[in-house]
C-alpha cells in the first residue's frame, strides 16, 4: 500500500516531468540555460518579497522571475561585458541576496532549506492543483508558440525575415517559464528547477531524430527518474528533490555513455 | 514627414508602391545631400539616402540601390562597411536613421543568412526544416532539393550535412517561398572553391529560370563579381558601381581592395550572355548560353 504523501510526491513529480520537458528543449536549443538557471535562482529573492509583503510566495517568485529575466534581456544588450559574465553577476548577487532576506525576514520559523532544494513530500493537494492547473496552461501556451519557437531556435534571424515576431515569441516563453519555475520549486526547489528542465533533454538528446521525439522522450526520462528517485528517497531516507535529479543525471550520464560508444 | 512638399509627395505617389517614409532632411549630418532623389519605379526594392548612426558612428551614409528583376547585384566591402546593415535595412529588420525603401507590392524576398550554425541538441531532419512554418507536399520539397541539387540530404539531419549542402539546403529554403528577390548574405562561408564556382553557377540558373532578382553579398571577390551584373563597392556609403569590370579598375575600388585584387579579378573574367548600359543595367541580348558556361 503506497503511502498518501508518496502518492502525492509521485503524481507532482510526474506532471513537473512533462511540463518541463518542451520548455528545457527550447531551453538548451537557445542556449539559455545558463539564462533559465540564473531567473530561476534570482526567484528566491521573490520568496523573500512574498514574505515581506504577505503575498502569495507562488504569485512573487513568477513577478520576480519575470523581472530578472527582463532586467537580463536589457543587460545583455550591452556590449561592454558579455551575457555569460552578467548571468554570474545575477546569479550568485540575486542567491545571496535572497538566501539573506529570507533567512531575516522569516526567522527560524521558515525552512530555507525547503526553498532551495524543494520539499517534494510535502506536497499539499492544492499544490497538486497549482502544478496540473499552471501546467495545463503552460503546455497550452507552448503548443500555441511551438512551430514560432523551433523557427527560433534553427535560425532567429531567418524567422524574422521570413515574418516571425522573434521577440513576442520569446516573450512569450520567457512567461511561461516563469509560471514552470514557481511550481517547480514546490517540488524540487530553485537550485534544482533548472535540473528538471535541461537534464531530461541531454539524456533524451541521443536517441531521437525529430524536435518532438526529443520532449517525449525527455519527458519519459523526468518521469521515469520520479519515480526511481522518490523509491530512493524513501528507502535510504534521502532528500527527495536531489534523489530525483540525482537520478536524472544517472540517466544522461548513461545515455551519453552508450551514444560515445556507438 | 515634415520635409516633403506636396508636389514632390505627388511626384512619389506611385499607387501600387507600398513604402515607408523618413525625414530625409532631419538626418542630423549638417551638410546638403541636393535634391531628393526618385524611387526606381521599375526595381523591385529601391531604397534612397539609406542612413544608419551608432551612437556617433555613421553605419551607413546615404546609399542608394536598386534591385532588379532578373538582375544580379553584387555587394562588396570590407569587414564593418556595413554590407550587414544594408541587408537587414533591406530586408526590413532594422530601422534607419534615415533614407526611405520603397519594395514592390507584395514583394517576396528569400533570404539566405550569413552564419547557419544550428545546435546539435536540436534534431531536425532537412525536410522538416524545409517545411517549418509552412506545409507544403513532400514531393515539392523534394524537387526544391533536385532543383539546388542538393537532392540526397532529404532525409538527413541538418547538423549532419557539410557546409556546402547546407548552403543548398538553405537555398532550397529561401526558394519554397516563392520569391521575387533572393538575397544572399556571403553564400560560399564554408565552401571549398569549387564549391564556390559550383554555387555561383547555380544562382545564374535560377534566375534565368525563374527570372528573380538576386543580392550577394561579399567580401571576397572575384568569382562573385564576374558571375554579377552590377556591382556596389560599399564602404559606408557607395564607393564605386557598375558593371564589374568598371568596378574592378576604379581608383577607390583598389584602394579599398588592394591593385592586387583589382589585377586578379580579369582571370575569373566570364563570357557575358548580355549587354549592359551606361548605367550598368542589363540589355537583353538574343543569345541563349547555357548557365553552365558563364563561368
């Protein structure tokens, strides 16, 4: 008999899994993880905000992402320092931040820990309806942008030329992926978000020969490592979100191991 | 639009010209550029007093150009003459400082971009990228490959194809739409020199069969020019134009370039299918050459 709070666990995992798989695909295909991973890490300081000002932490962490990620776009329009120098400076500058004004504002009563690596077993049933719920309609709003966004990814330019509104289309991205974030760190957190997205790709990436057979298959692997991951957890009595990302990046190591070898 | 008087909006109101309109005269580079200068009524993009300003940088300085049907054009300069602004004035992707375009009504434009690196993560076979963003029969695309002979990548993986194939592939692409103009922006980046030579012939033919006005862009030369019928030398605004031999003996052209260059380009020199006039524009002559022999 399988426990209410594993059952919970599981079927958040799960639909994280599928929701993630499309957005890390245009992730990696743009080379924005290092983009994803530092909005995602800057959303601490929107729990931080959520807490000050008695939000919804939820509502804040998608305002704040948001923010960071239009804060980045306008910073890497300069050409004195580049892009990847400005990620850094955000990333570790936002995380510090955020972990300081959390830990201030909530004092020993609020689990940090539970920000920073997700706390996948206590999942409420109102989570459950935050991550099927958004997640509806970021797979809506994903399938809507998907052919905009591959023409992106092969050639920005070529898209543009050809009539494709380039910046709408990533705009528009950019929002869901903060709606995925925010509920992605219910589950694993804001240092482990990102891991849900790219690391299914990377091990999906070797055996699929189509865009779209790369996020079924990515989303097979998120789901898969789920399940093997919380089975880990609750044997060995291991954290629940690093178990799973830890078997994610058991499983792309893997993969990438077999497609050297062929 | 506080610059044009009623006579000259009269004067440029061609009614099936669709075009966008800037103050010429507010181009803030202090000094008189004469009388505004009329639109090519009979190209298929005409664009007057083109003018682009980084921060203090001029980008590019009042240029002229035209566009043709079954004409191709040439544009050469050095690296940071501003070829790549032009192309993206052209194809309407940045905004001018100043300078209007004036396209034909319904103008299609194939474009063929620079860089074309596509990352590995992503799978995609050639006859999907062919067909994003619009559905077309896989028996269409197929004779679009056959066409740029690039027939054998059907099924391949875009990543998985040489440079060379690429190109075609990608001229394939720019020709699924129909265009009126194909604009190529340094087509041969990673082209063997016969490959080259090969491509260059390629783009004759598919304007002497389709009859579309070309652009190519360049910054190497000599098989470029001989395979054009108009060359621009630009070097932030238009140094020198013509046909290519014109070009290839002007003062600012081997200045730029080097009397070398100008020297090595009568080697590449090809048999001319056609005329041209004063101005450089082609003059049907009623001879058939096989594309094969223009080079």
């Amino acid at each position: 008999m399988i426990e209410p709070f594993l059952l919970r666990a599981l079927a958040a995992g799960v639909g994280l899994a599928i929701i993630a798989a499309p957005l890390g695909a245009v992730l990696v295909w743009n080379r924005m993880a290092y983009f994803g991973e530092t909005v995602a890490q800057a959303s601490l300081v929107g729990v931080a905000l959520g807490l000050l000002l008695n939000l919804d932490v939820t509502v804040s962490v998608i305002v704040t992402t948001l923010a960071v990620a239009a804060l980045l776009i306008v910073l890497g329009r300069q050409k004195l320092v580049p892009l990847d120098a400005i990620l850094g400076l955000t990333h570790h500058g936002t995380l510090a931040l955020g972990v300081i004004a959390t830990t201030l504002l909530a004092g020993p009563s609020v689990d940090l820990m539970g920000y920073l690596f997700g706390d996948v077993f206590a999942v409420t049933d109102s989570d459950l309806w935050l991550i099927y719920g958004g997640g509806a309609v970021v797979l809506a709003v994903m399938a809507w942008l998907w052919q905009p966004l591959l023409r992106v990814a092969v050639h920005e330019e070529l898209a543009s030329a050809e009539g494709v509104p380039s910046r709408w289309v990533r705009a528009g991205f950019i929002i869901v992926l903060a709606l995925t974030i925010a509920i992605a760190m219910k589950i694993v957190g804001v240092l482990l978000a990102i891991a849900f997205l790219i690391v299914p790709i990377v091990a999906a990436r070797p055996f699929a020969s189509t865009p779209e057979g790369l996020v079924v298959t990515a989303g097979i692997v998120g789901a898969a490592s789920v399940a093997l991951g919380l089975t880990l957890s609750a044997n060995a009595d291991a954290p629940g979100g690093p178990s799973i990302v830890l078997c994610m990046a058991l499983i792309a190591g893997l993969s990438l191991a077999i497609s050297a070898r062929r | 639009m506080t610059g044009a008087s009623p006579a000259e909006a009269e004067d440029h109101a061609h009614a099936h010209y669709a075009r966008h309109q800037h103050d010429h005269e507010s181009c803030g580079c202090g000094h008189d550029h004469g009388p505004k200068k009329e639109f090519d009524t009979s190209a298929l993009i005409s664009a007057r007093g083109l003018t682009m300003m980084r921060g203090d940088r001029t980008v590019l300085d009042h240029v002229d150009v035209d566009i043709h049907p079954r004409e191709i054009v040439t544009l050469i300069g050095p690296n940071g003459s501003g070829k790549t602004t032009l192309v993206r004035a052209l194809l309407g992707l940045e905004d001018m400082t100043g300078g209007e375009i004036s396209r034909m009504e319904d103008l299609r434009i194939g474009y063929v971009p620079q860089r074309f690196d596509v990352d590995r993560t992503l799978p995609m076979t050639v006859s999907r990228f062919l067909s994003l963003g619009h559905k077309a029969p896989r028996e269409n695309l197929r004779a679009l490959l056959a066409e740029v002979g690039a027939e054998r990548c059907f099924n391949q993986q875009l990543s998985e194809i040489s440079g060379g194939e690429l190109q075609r592939v990608l001229l394939a692409r720019a020709l699924a739409a129909k265009p009126d103009l194909l604009v190529l922006d340094e087509p041969v980046r990673g082209v063997d020199y016969t490959g080259e030579a090969d491509l260059y012939a390629l783009i004759g033919q598919l304007r002497d069969q389709r009859g579309i006005g070309v652009l190519l862009v360049s910054h190497d030369l000599h098989v470029v020019m001989a395979a054009s019928d108009r060359v621009l030398c630009l070097n932030r605004h238009i140094c020198c134009s013509g046909v290519p031999e014109t070009v290839a003996q002007h003062p600012e052209y081997m200045r730029l370039f080097g009397v070398e260059a100008a020297r090595a380009f009568g080697v590449y020199r090809h048999h001319h299918d056609h005329a041209h006039g004063l101005d450089g524009r082609e003059l049907p002559v009623p001879t058939s050459a096989s594309p094969a022999e223009t080079l």
